[in-house]
C-alpha cells in the first residue's frame, strides 16, 4: 500500500471511529433522559468504551496525521432528511443507522490495516443490531401486545422456590411478560423489587409491569402498569405513566373492558376463568367471558384466573391473546419447565379462535 493509500485509508477510519463514537452517545443519551432505561443506557456506553478497545490496535498518531476536515468533500454533502427529526427516538434510530453503517466502514477498511481490528468490530456490529431491537422494543412497548403470550404474575408468598429463581426460571421458559404482583410490602421494598424484575426481563427481551403502582412504573424503568377496578383509572394512570408505556387494566365483565379499552387502556384482563388461589373469593366466570370480552374491544385480552396447562388450550380458543398466570408458575417445582409448558401451548398452530 503507497503512502497515499494509506493516508486515504486512516482517512476513513479516523472518521468513522468519530462517527460511531458520537453515534453511540447519541443513542445512549435517548436510553438514559427520555427512556430512562439504566440497562440500554449501562449497554451502549459499554459498547462505546468497548469500540474505543477495539480501535487501540489502530496507530493513533496516524489517524490524527490523517485527519483532514477542511479538506473533506463530504462536508458539503447532504439530504434534507439529515436535518428532520421527530422526536428523541427518531434521534437515536438515525443514529443507530449512523453506527452499524460507520461499523461496517471500520470492519471493512480496518482489514487492510490490521485484520485483528476488523475482527473485533465485526462483533461489535453484531451487538450493535441486537442493541437497535432491544431499542425499538423499549420505544413502543405497547406494540409487543399483539403478538400475545404468557405473562406471569409473581408474588414472593406464592413462590415455592427463592424469588429470584421463579422470575428468572419464568424468562428462561419463554414468558413475554412478568407482572410485579405485591401488596404486602413496603413502598421501598416494591421499588427494589420491580428494579430487580425490570433488569432481569429487560435482559431477556420480555416486558415487565408493576401491578397498581404506576409511580413505581416509572421509577423502576418498568414497561407499565396494571390497574384493578379499585386502583387509579385508567386516564389516571396514563398521565403517570406517559404515552410510551403499557396501561392494562382489569375487567369482570363485558362492560368493564369496553370502559377500560375507551379510556386508552394498551390490553385489559379478564377474568377469572377458573377458580383461582390468589382470588379465592372471586366468582370463576370462564372462558365463556374471555370470548364476549375479545368480540367487544379492540385492544389484546388477557385472560387470568385458576389458567393450568392443562386449561390452556380452552381459553385460547375463546379468544384470549395473552394468559396470565400465577399459582401455576410460582408454586411449580420447576417454573422455567412449567413456563415451557404453557409457552409451547401458546406458541401451537391451529390452536382455535373466538
């Protein structure tokens, strides 16, 4: 390679260095400030610093020689585009594009430097996209609600094995959602709890929702709230939590799902379908209700109450997009196996309708 080959080359990669460096902060500011997300925010700068790693196999001084900003025709290049944005998370998905596109640079010219860097940038593009999915579920939580699933509701009391265990049992088994369900502590302890939860299901890609508490929603990080008939109302719990997260809210009959779904609820809940441990004396209403429930709104229906394995099938059938489950789960001996279960139910085609 002559010197004017390499000078073109460190050209490129000191600029796209600085171009996925500020690409990365820009999109770790969004987690931090508007998503208040600490795990995407605690991901992106490890990513950053990890990047800068990277690139120390690259002769600094070489890059800096290189560096030639008066002189770069790409300055005066642009699109109208570049100079639109929507809001924070059209910011950070711009920059997003910005980074894997930089990456690709990096990893692509890097090789004719030193093959060892474009090796290590190559993994981190790959982290990269995964961090820009995990982004886009942050943003919208709410749109994860149509594709259904398991949603279990744990509560420490309930739980035959520690805590930590079920929840995490409960990930690993392929529950799209963990609701933080206690009453019995302190306001202090519940907000340790729903941060623990928060990060575990975060980890794992799954929601996580604070039951009743909406101000500890949004201080955990959580990605919304459930409300009873007896809690905040809906429209309440909205100007909490804001438009960004999920507000669910339960229903007993036909009525109270269609007040709920027009007051702006993301899903309601209904139930219970079966007799149930953690509702003891709640009359069961059955699968029967699941169905008049899912032809009047237009929003996701969970149905809960007394719901086994073994009973699954039946709710689904009946029109219900998500289960929720408590007792089945966290009294289980192994929950991630049992969560399996119920997933593996979910997930099987041809498994009826309304």
């Amino acid at each position: 390679m002559n010197a004017d080959d390499s000078r073109a080359v460190y050209r490129i990669l000191d600029a796209n260095a600085n171009r996925a460096r500020e690409a990365l902060r820009v999109a770790e500011e969004a987690a931090r400030f508007a998503l208040e997300r600490p795990d995407l925010a605690e991901t992106l700068k490890r990513l950053r610093h990890d990047l800068r790693a990277a690139l120390g196999g690259l002769d600094p001084r070489a890059l800096l020689a290189a560096r030639d900003t008066a002189g770069d025709v790409g300055t005066e290049i642009g699109t109208p585009e570049e100079n639109r944005r929507t809001g924070t998370a059209d910011v950070a998905r711009a920059a997003f594009k910005r980074l894997a596109e930089s990456l690709r640079a990096l990893e692509e010219y890097g090789k004719v430097v030193d093959a060892r860097v474009a090796e290590a940038v190559e993994r981190i593009r790959y982290r990269a996209y995964d961090l820009e999915k995990r982004f886009e579920q942050a943003v919208a939580p709410s749109e994860r609600l149509a594709a259904g699933g398991l949603c279990v509701l744990v509560t420490e009391s309930l739980c035959r094995r520690p805590y930590e265990e079920v929840v995490r049992g409960a990930l690993g088994g392929g529950a799209s959602a963990v609701q933080v369900r206690e009453k019995g502590i302190s306001d202090r302890a519940l907000l340790e709890r729903a941060r623990q939860a928060s990060a575990w299901a975060h980890e794992a890609g799954a929601l996580v929702i604070v039951n009743d508490r909406a101000d500890v929603a949004v201080l955990a990080g959580a990605d919304g709230v459930h409300v009873g008939q007896d809690d905040l109302p809906v429209r309440e719990a909205r100007r909490i939590v804001g438009a960004g997260r999920i507000v669910g809210a339960s229903s007993h009959s036909v009525r109270e799902a269609q007040v709920a779904a027009e007051a702006g609820a993301d899903y309601v809940s209904c139930g219970a379908m079966f007799p149930s441990v953690t509702k003891p004396g709640r009359e069961a209403a059955g699968p029967a209700l699941c169905r008049q429930v899912a032809r009047a709104v237009g929003v996701p229906v969970m149905a809960i109450g007394g719901i086994t394995a073994e009973r699954a099938a039946e709710v689904l059938a009946a029109g219900a997009t998500w289960l929720a489950v408590s007792g089945a789960v966290c009294s289980a001996e192994d929950p991630e196996a049992e969560t399996r279960r119920l997933v593996e139910i979910i997930r099987a085609p041809h498994r009826g309708g309304p």
